[in-house]
C-alpha cells in the first residue's frame, strides 16, 4: 500500500499537516514476549518439563532475530516470584524492556527462570501497557506463551480488547502449551490461539505468530455489479479492525485501464471487516488475511442513481430533502437534498418527500448503471391573513372526509405564508380574541400546484 498512499500524500500536499492521516504500516516492530512461570510449567513435556523447553526454543528464536535491525523485543515473565500457595496475583514483572540489540540479555535471564506461582494473565496484560515504549512509528505486539488459563479472576478478554482499541498493542498470539482443548475458548476472545500439544506444534505456532508479526499482506477488492462483472470502482472501502471497530485503512477504490483493481497493504496481525461504503453500505466481515500473500475479495455493490426533483421547493425554506428507505429494513434510512443525485446500490426503495404534507414514493427500482428520476408536483402557498392572530390547524381532507393533521397555526396577527402540496385541505382557527369556542371559523380549500391563494380566516 506505500506506493498507493504515496500518491495520496502527493496528492495532499497542499492540505494543512493537520488534516492528513497516515495510512501506513510502521516498518519498525516491537514485540513482547509474555511468558507463563506459574508452578503449572513445571509439569512433563516430551523428555523435559514444559518450562525447560519453552524457554529453549524461546532463546533459540530470539537469537535468531539479531539481525533484524526493523524489530525490539522485550520480556515480560508472571507467576515465577512467589509460591502457589501465597496467590499473588501482581507476580508480574518487566524482566527484560525494549531496546536494540538486547537479544542476550533475553536469552540470559530466561536460563535463569524458575516456575512457582499463580497466574495473573489479566493484570499482566494490563501492566504491559507500559512496557510499550509511546512513540511512534512501531507496531506493538503481544505474544502470550502459557499452559493454563487466568487464575486470579480477571478478566484478560476485556483487558485485551480495551487496549487494543486504545491503540497500546495489536491482536496478541496466544501459544497454548499442552493444554486442555476446552481451555481454547477462554483464549479466542483474547488474541490469534494456537493449540501446541507438543514440542514440534509449539516451534510451528511460534514460527507463524512472528511470521505474522512481521510480514505484510495485500489486497485487492473486486467491487462487482450483480451479475459478477468488475465494473465498479471510485467507492471508498474501508478495512474495519474486527475486534476495535476502528476503520484501520479507507481509500477510494481504483482500476487501472485495463480495469484490474489496485491492491493495498494491510497488517495480517488484525482481522478485518471490509465496508464499501455505498449508500447503503456493503460489509463482508471478519478477514483474516495469510502474511506474504496476496488475496483478491470479491464484493458485489452495483449501483444505480436517484435524481429528485421538484420545482419551487426553495419555498419551504432552504435545505428541503427526502428519506430513503429500503422496504422491510426498518434500522436504515438515507437523506438526500431534494434537486440532488445520489447514487444508491441497485435494489428498491421508499421515498419520503419532507414536504407539507410529507409525499410517499413507495417502490422506486434503481437498476445497475441507470438514472432514475422522481419528481413530485410544486407547492402552492396559501396566505393566511387575520389582523387579530388566533389559533388553529391545517388538515388534509381525505376522498373518505377523514382529516390528517398537517401543521399548527399560532397566528400572530400578520399574514402568515404556508407552502403546501397540491390537494384539498381543511383549516380550522378561532380568534385569540373570540369569547368562545362557537366562533371557530372552519374553510376547505384547494391548493393548486405553483399557484398563491389568500385566505381570509376570520
């Protein structure tokens, strides 16, 4: 995604520094590697104990990562300073902070760690906050490496996700040492879970979370109309953060002239909904994309446009619109500025003209590629003239006699000017000075389509 956003920036040039978002990867990584040193780890494991050889192949890979100049490690150890039975559950601490070049002193103080305690995943995932350093241009992970779940009833799925959506750490990997397979449930809602029954699983889920760690992925979407064909383009698509709800990524979608859609890069660390961001819009949820490769997401998000139109709708004051609304969908809805186009996806809609009385234009088909067009009739104005103002109502009078209540008349004494749409209407007002309720003056009227009456209401 650089050589695309890069454009962008390019483009952006002029704008004020503050109105610029970056949109980038941080090529600079930081991982924490949170081990488990509760009294659990000492248990069997292959030829060893499952602490012996977690912290084996632990040392083997952080001395393998020397030369990537791009990456700090850190390490953070819980469980290993006080015994079970005393159930300390602050037994976490910051053994080895962030820096370059700290890879044997990582190495050093694992050798030198020995299990006891409980364990206080919770409140380690909540102090390791602070062991990211707060500067930018990094990416924060978290890998968790442990045989057993949360001991001191905290919470490490609310932990997890409240600093995940502060920005502090990205999805964290969670290495199951030889643990029961239920207790997998207890860790999904925390991070990526890889299940490591042995030795040779746990080298691989290892392997994976820092290939993931450090790798990029890029995607391409294929925005099509209904029938499969990739005709659409210039939409902006967002990649939402599955588990923060933030929008991670947001470009306008291009094809190149041979109509192939551009790809963009994203973190194969975090999971993503994408949302292209038609009216309404078009979400394809939960991605979780493979590092180092490249994936093509077909969407189909066709669209049409919709054009109203009214004459004379600068009467009813500036910025009249209508409500879109699909049928059936009752938690959606649009307003577009009467005199406006708008394109919607292809489907049918209901149509609400905010006029007086509101217009219903129910059924509307937009279809893929096509302008439809709807237009209502113009309003008349109806001048109300009582030099002593007064109270009242208008109402249309329905075919059947019935009334509906349009709008109220609090009548000052001046002539008052109110736009209606054409029809028969009913006006009933009594005089603020009339000593009684008899002297209420009823009228039916008709309005007619761009034309002025005047009304003499008492």
């Amino acid at each position: 995604m650089r050589s695309f956003l890069g454009l962008i920036l390019i483009l952006a040039l002029g704008l004020p520094v503050s109105g610029q978002v970056t949109q980038q990867i941080p090529e600079k990584t930081r991982i924490l590697f949170l081990l488990d040193g509760s009294g659990s780890m000492l248990a069997s494991w292959g030829n060893t104990n499952r602490i012996t050889m977690a912290k084996e192949i632990l040392s083997d890979l952080v001395d393998s990562l020397r030369a990537d100049r791009n990456l700090e490690l850190a390490l953070r150890v819980y469980g290993h300073r006080f015994a079970r039975d005393v159930q300390n559950c602050t037994d976490s601490k910051l053994e080895i902070p962030f820096s370059s070049g700290n890879h044997d002193r990582i190495i050093s103080r694992l050798a030198t760690i020995q299990p006891k305690g409980t364990t206080p995943i919770a409140y380690s995932l909540e102090q390791s906050a602070n062991d990211f350093p707060q500067s930018d241009g990094f990416r924060n992970i978290i890998i968790i490496i442990t045989d057993g779940i949360e001991s001191c009833d905290g919470d490490p799925c609310r932990i997890s996700k409240e600093l995940q959506r502060k920005g502090i750490f990205l999805r964290p990997f969670i290495i199951g040492i030889g643990m029961d397979e239920t207790y997998s449930d207890a860790f999904e809602c925390v991070g990526s879970y890889y299940d490591a029954h042995d030795v040779e699983q746990f080298r691989v889920a290892l392997s994976r979370a820092i290939e993931t760690s450090l790798k990029t992925s890029t995607v391409s979407v294929d925005i099509q109309d209904e029938n499969g064909r990739s005709n659409q383009t210039n939409i902006n698509v967002s990649f939402i953060n599955a588990v923060t709800n933030n929008s991670d990524f947001d470009f306008i979608h291009y094809r190149d002239d041979r109509g192939r859609p551009d790809s963009v890069e994203l973190d194969p660390v975090v999971p993503y909904h994408i949302r292209v961001n038609t009216v309404p819009p078009v979400i394809k949820g939960y991605q979780q994309f493979t590092p180092g490769a490249h994936t093509v997401v077909a969407i189909q998000a066709p669209r049409g446009t919709l054009n109203l139109r009214q004459d004379g709708a600068g009467v009813y004051g500036p910025g009249l619109k209508a409500i879109i609304r699909i049928p059936g969908r009752e938690n959606w809805f649009h307003a577009q500025d009467i005199n406006s186009r708008q394109e919607y996806l292809s489907g049918n809609y209901d149509i609400e003209f905010l006029t007086l009385p509101r217009t219903m234009v129910r059924n509307v088909e937009i279809t893929t590629g096509l302008e439809k067009t709807v237009e209502i009739a113009s309003p008349g104005i109806v001048n109300m003239d009582h030099a002593a103002g007064g109270f009242g109502s208008v109402y249309v009078l329905q075919n059947d006699g019935s009334l509906t209540w349009v709008c109220d008349i609090n009548h000052s004494g001046q002539r008052m000017a109110i736009a209606l749409q054409p029809g028969q209407y009913r006006i009933v007002f009594r005089a603020r000075m009339a000593p009684g309720s008899k002297y209420t003056s009823v009228k039916n009227i008709t309005v007619k389509e761009g034309q002025s009456s005047l009304i003499k209401l008492f």
